[in-house]
C-alpha cells in the first residue's frame, strides 16, 4: 500500500486509513521526534515490506547499455504483471542516478502531465543514438555545414584546442545542442515533477563539494527545486567538454556552479540507500538494508590490465586517460563492494548490473555517437544480458555466479510484482509519498 499525504489530506481515503495514519504519525512523533531514537516496530500483519530502490550509472553514451537493461525489466515487469501498460516507475520507490543515468532516471520518473512516466524504457536508448550527436560529441557539420569535411576539422581540433577564443565557441555551441535537447524533453518541469523520489548529484565548483539534487528536498522548499532540464545538463557536464553549468533554484535563492556528477559518485547506489535509511517521514518504517530491494545497473567497465613493465615510465600525458577510467570504475566498484558487504545477511536483496571481462576494444567511448559505435554498444548490451553475473564476496573479491543477468533481472522484475502486489492487502502503507501542493497565486494566498 502506498499513501500520499495529498490524498490523506483531501479526504481521498476511508475513515478507517485515515486514523492509521493518525496513528502512524503518532507513533512517528513518539519515537522519532521526542526522547532520542528507537527502532520502530512492525505493525498490522508484521510485514512492512521491502523499499524498491533504483540506480544508474554514469557513462555517456554508454547510457544506451543502461537503457536496453531498464528495457529488458520494463518487459519482464509486463510480462510478470500481465499489465502490458506497466512501467519501470510503477514500481520503484526511489531513483538516483548520476552522469547520463541521471538524465535517463528523469525522463523514467517525470511526470508527464496526466500522473504517467514520461518515457517508456525502450525509448532510451533509441533517443541517445538518435540525439547523441548533439548530446555528447562535436557534429562538425552543424557547425562547419558542407564546406568542410568532418575528416579535415578533426584533424585542425588540436590546434583549435589551443585557441581560447575558438575554443569557447565551440563549447558554446556544444552546449547549446545539449540544451536544446533537454529542454525539449523536459520544458518547463522541475524536480517536484517527478512521480517519486529522485536523486541526482552534481559537483558545485561554487562550494569545492558535492551537491545533490533531491525531490524530497524541492518539495519542502522551492529553495531546492529546480528546472529538470538544467540538472540534466548539470549532471552531464564533463569539464573540458562542456562549460561548468550556472544554476538557481525557482525561487533564485539557491545556486551552484555545476559539473558531471559521475565525477564524484559515478555509481550513486549509496546515495539512494542511505536517503531511505534517512527518510523517515516518507520510509517511516525501515529500519535497515534488510527492508531495501535494491537495483544497480552500470554501463560497462573497461578491463585493461596495466603491467609494471608497460607503466612505470609513464609521464602525466600518458596517463591522463587512463587515470579517469581507473577513478571512475574503481569507484563505481568501491561502492558496489561496501554495500555488498552491508547486505551480507541478505545478499539476495542487493542486484548488481555490470558486464565484466569485455576487452576495452568492444566498449564504444564515452563520447563518440557514431552509428558505428551506436552499433558496438547495442551489441554489447545483448552480450551483457546473457553474460554470467558477477557478486562481491566481503573479503574474497568476485565471483561469478550461476545466473546470467537477464535471468537476474527476470528475478528482480518478479520481486518487484509480488512487492506491489502485497501493499494491496497491507493495512499499514509502506511508503508516504509527498507530494507537490499547489502553487498559490498572490491573490489566492490571502
């Protein structure tokens, strides 16, 4: 059973659920609010059930793998549900995601002006090859039209690197397709237009420390709302290829000067799983991991091998690239292998989504949208599915396990159905939804 504060409010519910809330915000007060903290205890039939929890990845135009795995479960969600309408929100409580997973959780989780998502899964990855030009590498010909070829304006990109006036040109012209892009997906939707909780991170230059988007926080204030199309650039934006964002809240008293959040928590699964844990008025009744069912779905790592002999005489220009591939995936892996740890005694709780043991030469880059490479990495999301999964043992590095990840995802979808099925028949709500009151004109306010 899910609950919103709006419909309590409105009267939208019987006699009889309204004074469980009343008595769920009595016992909220109690435990929560007065006299320190205690776990609070199971009521109704003794099952609060499970928090659905969501994660993207960062990855550029590596979002097209995480795209055909959100695909896959959308599918099996429908084929499990028997609701060939149901999608991946229907069934999530909470999503985060980072880089171009944040982009891909917005356009899962917006609300698209009727209370449904504003995107189907299956269009994701269809709308990154299509507009990936615009979205993540230069499309010389918008700029250059046919006078010159792509090839030659490839090869002077090294000298116009190093022209500061042309140079802001063309990251002025970058910008302007992303946000073209965005903004046509997204117009005038902020983070309150979202279905259910979101989280999105950025880093502040302005603060020199993360920042994280969250819907929780813009429903309370308009302090903390802001436009969806401008987190989306935010999150996304790779310094040196795109400008640094300059962003404020709706309400102008909040700003941040923003770049890629899969800088800082490429894999942003903690993000999401500690807000729960922290969330009380809207997950009253979690009281640890063991009431999470969490998804994390990456978008391909690089498994290149450095030996000692290869790197020792490496200056900084050689290991430039290198070094960001090993910080994002090593930190992407760090977090998968703390929260395996801290889902030890329910292991089965916490999916991990990742394809491992691809040589870096069949993963597409990060930024390059050709069809060629649009083609590679659509290929590499169907190896991924039937690849072998991968877990962390605490303490024993990964192991393989006996199901591939489409089988893993086919079990997840069903956890998924059975969760939302068995809130029907609860007399407690598992999760209190806020949602977004009306804004009030100036008239209507007194």
């Amino acid at each position: 059973m899910v609950l919103s504060f709006e419909t309590a409010a409105s009267g939208g519910v019987g006699s009889d659920d309204l004074n469980l809330t009343s008595e769920i915000f009595s016992m909220l007060e109690s435990k929560f609010l007065s006299g320190g903290y205690q776990t609070p205890k199971r009521i109704g039939n003794g099952t609060g059930g499970k928090i659905c929890v969501l994660s993207i990845d960062g990855g550029g135009m590596r979002g097209i793998v995480a795209g055909k795995m959100l695909a896959y479960l959308e599918d099996a969600l429908q084929r499990k549900s028997g609701n060939c309408d149901a999608r991946v929100a229907d069934y999530v409580d909470v999503a985060v995601g980072a880089g171009v997973g944040g982009a891909i959780a917005s356009m899962l989780f917006a609300n698209d002006g009727a209370g449904r998502p504003l995107c189907r899964a299956h269009q994701i990855s269809s709308l990154l090859a299509h507009h990936g030009t615009r979205l993540f590498r230069r499309s010389w010909s918008r700029f250059c039209g046919n006078r010159f070829s792509t090839s030659s304006v490839e090869q002077i990109w090294p000298l116009v690197r190093e022209m500061p006036v042309a140079m802001n040109f063309v990251k002025m012209a970058f910008n302007l397709c992303k946000l073209q892009v965005f903004k046509a997906l997204f117009g005038s939707k902020t983070l309150k237009d979202t279905l259910k909780p979101l989280l999105i991170p950025c880093y502040d230059l302005s603060s020199s420390a993360p920042f994280l988007f969250s819907r929780a926080d813009a429903l309370e204030t308009d302090t903390f709302d802001f436009n969806l199309w401008e987190i989306c650039r935010a999150t996304s934006a790779t310094p040196g290829f795109f400008r640094p964002v300059k962003m404020q809240s709706i309400d102008g008293q909040t700003s941040c000067t923003a770049v890629d959040g899969g800088l800082v928590m490429n894999n942003p699964t903690v993000a999401a799983v500690t807000h729960v844990l922290n969330n009380k008025q809207e997950f009253p009744f979690v009281r640890g991991v063991e009431d999470l069912l969490v998804l994390s779905i990456g978008t391909g790592q690089f498994d290149r091998k450095y030996e000692y002999q290869t790197v020792k005489g490496w200056g900084a220009f050689q290991w430039a690239k290198p070094v960001m591939k090993i910080v994002k995936d090593g930190v992407s892996d760090m977090v998968d292998h703390a929260l395996s740890m801290a889902f030890g005694q329910k292991p089965q709780n916490y999916v991990r989504i990742q394809a491992n043991g691809f040589p870096e030469e069949n993963l597409g880059d990060i930024d390059d949208p050709s069809p060629a490479n649009v083609e590679m990495l659509m290929n590499f999301a169907d190896n991924m599915l039937k690849q072998k999964s991968m877990e962390y043992i605490p303490f024993g590095g990964k192991k393989k396990l006996p199901q591939t990840n489409a089988e893993r995802l086919d079990w997840f979808a069903e956890q998924l159905v059975l969760e939302h099925q068995s809130r029907a028949s609860r007399t407690i709500p598992t999760v209190l939804l806020k949602q977004q009151s009306p804004r009030l004109s100036l008239t209507e306010s007194f």
